[in-house]
C-alpha cells in the first residue's frame, strides 16, 4: 500500500524545525522567538502546539513496534513500505502547513512532547532540525506546582507527583542520549536560563540561519488564545525573573528530593 498509490518520496521545499523537551522548560516562548523572524520568510508565524501531527506520529510509532501483527498485512508484510506510506503522509501535513503560513525558508512547529519522535522524524525526513530545551528541573517542577495551585483541577502535589515529574524528565534526556548519534549535527540543547536572557540568540540565528526580532516576538494571526498551562509570561518581554523561583515555591524536603532524583540532569546541564 503506497501513499496516494506513488513509491516515490515527496519533496520538501523547506527545513522542518521541531521544538520540544519538558513542559515548563520554555518551548512556547522559545517558539515565539524563533518565530520573530517572519516577515522576512525565514520562518512562519509563532503557532499553537502541533497535536495533530504528534498523534499522527504516536500511532505511527506504537504500530511499528507492533509491526508483525495484523498491521503488515496492509503494507505487503514489508517495513519499508510501512515507513515509505507513513514518511509521505507526514510529509504531506508538513507540507499543507508550509503553504498555510506562507511557505517560509523554515517551518518552525513546537509540541513538548514531540522530543520523542525527534530520532524518528530524523529518518521520515533527513533534512529537519531539532531544538531541545532544558531548564532547572528545581524551577521546572515549582512551576508546576504553581499551575496545580492555580487550577486546582483535583490533582495533588506531594512526593509522588514529585516523583513522577522527576522520572518523566529523566526519560526525556535518556531518549535523546541513546539517539544521539542518529542527530548529531541536527540538534540544539537551548538552556532556558541562557535563552532567556538573550545569550543564546547568536547560537539560535546560526542554527536556523534566522534572526531574532525582539519587537515580533509573539506577533502572529493565527494562533489561537490558549489558557490553562500558559503562565503570566505569554505574550510579555523576555524576562529571567522566574528563575530560582523554586526557593520560594518548594520546602527543603522537596528540594532535596528533586535534587537527589534529577541529579544526572541537573550535572550534565551544570545547575
């Protein structure tokens, strides 16, 4: 079963851009100021998270592993017709987007949770970019706290929910360490302490071949106004006043859980 009945691979005109890592690390403003540079059609509009096309490769991922069930028996048993069909379909949704936000140099698309597909979309499509963020996983896990506070949706913070938040960070790095080899040359670590102060932005142009347009950031017609997650800092300047927050928001029992949890991530990005 080929894509649209065609073997060949669909030509991209532009470089995919992926940014994810772990919530509450900066991905939304990091976007945004990527983004600033869209007037001169090196990038598109900042944009709401693209779910849609993280689902689309969740299901890709979950049926490959499952491959030799009754999955292959659409795909002529062959794993390279299943990932040929599937790196045309998310080619083809790249594509539609590109067009939609005015077929920019680059097409800048941020979901947290898409670092896990980041080696995978580095075999659908060889030519795409990475940026992972990183953040003190101490402020990291106050800020969550802080949207449980605010919310107040049932969900408790204790131990456990500390627990929880630490491993799931680990994994996040775990996954890239083990594919690193498959982007070297394709990716950027974006700490946020040093992004958000502005010492990073050189690095950023470099890698992208863009420009940061601190008056643009956060200009865009088509996002949508987005609520629950956001914090205070959407739509307003760059600024580091979140930055050791964690002393206010957690006690030292907490503190030194994380500390001792996170200890691998907190060494190798030296907080």
């Amino acid at each position: 079963m080929y894509f649209n009945g065609s073997k060949n691979e669909i030509a991209l005109d532009f470089i995919p851009v992926f940014i994810g890592g772990p919530g509450r690390s900066g991905t939304t403003v990091l976007e945004a100021t990527i983004c600033s540079d869209f007037e001169s059609g090196n990038v598109n509009e900042h944009l709401g998270e693209c779910g849609y096309l993280l689902k689309i490769l969740t299901v890709f991922f979950e049926e490959y592993k499952n491959f030799n069930g009754a999955t292959n028996s659409y795909f002529n048993n062959s794993e390279q017709e299943y990932f040929m069909y599937h790196s045309n379909l998310v080619r083809t949704i790249l594509k539609d987007i590109w067009q939609h936000t005015g077929r920019p140099k680059n097409l800048v698309l941020k979901a947290p949770a898409i670092f896990q597909h980041f080696p995978l979309l580095s075999q659908l499509i060889p030519n795409s970019k990475f940026i992972l963020t990183a953040r003190n996983p101490l402020d990291i896990i106050a800020s969550m706290k802080n949207v449980i506070d605010k919310y107040q949706e049932g969900e408790e913070f204790n131990n456990e929910y500390i627990k929880t938040a630490c491993e799931n960070l680990n994994f996040i790095y775990e996954v890239i360490e083990h594919k690193k080899k498959m982007l070297e040359g394709k990716i950027l670590f974006v700490k946020y302490e040093d992004f958000i102060k502005g010492s990073l932005d050189k690095e950023i142009e470099i890698f992208l071949g863009t420009k940061i347009i601190e008056e643009k950031i956060w200009h865009s017609t088509l996002v949508p106004k987005e609520t629950g997650w956001l914090t205070d800092k959407y739509n307003a300047p760059r600024q580091d006043s979140s930055i050791g927050n964690y002393t206010k928001e957690l006690n030292t029992e907490e503190i030194n859980l994380i500390k001792e949890l996170c200890s691998g991530i907190i060494n190798k990005f030296q907080y």
